[in-house]
C-alpha cells in the first residue's frame, strides 16, 4: 500500500493529522531523552548539594548559639562598669 492509496482510502486530512500525531511523538520523544532526564538529573544534585549545605549551616548556626550562650554568661557574671 503506497501513500497515494492511503490518502484515498482515509483521506488527505486524515493522513495529515497522522503525520503530525507522529511528528509529535518523535519530537516528544527526543525532547524527554535530551532534555527533560539530564534537567531532572541536574536537580536531583542540586538538592542533594544544598542539603548538605543545609546540614553544615545548621551545625555552623549551632556552634555560634552555643557561643553566644558562654559570651553572654561571662557578661552577666562579670559587667563592665561604663568608661568616665
């Protein structure tokens, strides 16, 4: 069956929308494979990075809260009297 005998059989429109439907199908296929996994892939290590930058603010957030804590407990136990 040739392409004229299909265009007979179906029609012009008909043949047009199928060759359009598979245009689309390949062009979505591609677009997914080159674009739309390495995209996904790139983001699944940026969240992977930030949670670890996350984890080493917390613990940097930490250590200064805890010295904070002695800096303000040496001001209450020893205040400074005001300059003359």
């Amino acid at each position: 069956m040739d392409l004229a005998e299909i265009v007979r059989s179906i029609g012009l429109p008909s043949v047009i929308i199928l060759g359009i439907a598979y245009a689309f199908y390949h062009s979505s296929t591609w677009f997914g494979r080159e674009i739309i996994v390495p995209l996904r892939d790139r983001h699944f290590a940026f969240l992977s990075s930030l949670e670890g930058t996350l984890k080493a603010l917390a613990t940097t957030q930490q250590s200064m809260a805890n010295e904070m804590e002695k800096i303000s407990g040496l001001v209450q136990h020893n205040p400074t009297r005001g300059v003359d």
